[in-house]
C-alpha cells in the first residue's frame, strides 16, 4: 500500500557477476498509478418537518472508494458548517462518519419550501464528492 500511495514508480535492477569478470545488469521498472476517489452519503432521520422546533439529525458516510490512503479528509455542509469525522484519514475500502443536527426555525415552516443543503468532502489528495439531503416542509 505504501508504494501505492507514494505515488512513485518501483524500479527493479539484477545485476550478475562471475568469476570470469563478465557482468551484466538489468532494470525494470513498473509504473504505480493510483486513483484517490471518495464518496459521501448524506441522510437525514426524517422525510418532513411540520413544526418549528424539531431536529432533523444528518448522518454523512464518507467512503475511500480509491486505492490510494486518503489524509486530510474534510466534510463541509452548506448549512452547518465542518462537520467532525471519526477519523480523518481512510485507508482504500475503508468508511467514516460523523452526525449533525439542525433545528428548524418557524421561518423554514413560513416559507413553506424544502430544507435543502449540501454537503462536500475533500482530501488533501484532492479527492472530491458532495452529496444533497432534502426534508419536506
């Protein structure tokens, strides 16, 4: 794994001698490309709101999908701000989560419109998703 996330072509070299002084040698190198991708879901604990005072609870799974270990990772929500992961570096295969909470303002219930946010991750290895939760008002 560690070959992999360094990015770095491994080069491989044989060399023969013999008593005889004759010697020979040969390089092979492989080159190691690794894809840093991430996924993230976005769910909320409920489909609708009809009051002013309930808490919706968002839960946002992130995903390294990729082979590459992913550092850094960080969830942004458009509404609630950073959002605290378990864990912030994901080997590949590996998940984390994190939850967040919002109370609804007797504005949402006026304006009678859809609570929509988004939510984004990003990596220091540049790996990028976002997701959208929507709760009917």
């Amino acid at each position: 794994q560690s070959d992999i996330d360094a990015g770095l072509d491994i080069v491989n070299v044989a060399s023969v001698s013999s008593e005889e002084e004759a010697t020979d040698s040969a390089t092979e190198t492989v080159e190691v490309n690794g894809a840093a991708l991430v996924d993230i879901t976005k769910v909320a604990d409920v489909a609708q709101v009809t009051e002013a005072g309930q808490v919706i609870t968002y839960t946002y799974t992130v995903t390294n999908t990729g082979d590459v270990t992913l550092t850094g990772l960080a969830v942004n929500d458009d509404k609630l701000g950073a959002i605290t992961l378990a864990a912030t570096t994901l080997a590949p295969g590996a998940s984390t989560s994190g939850t967040a909470t919002y109370t609804v303002l007797q504005s949402d219930i006026d304006a009678g419109l859809d609570i929509v946010n988004v939510a984004s991750v990003s990596s220091e290895e540049e790996a990028t998703d976002s997701a959208t939760e929507t709760v009917a008002v």
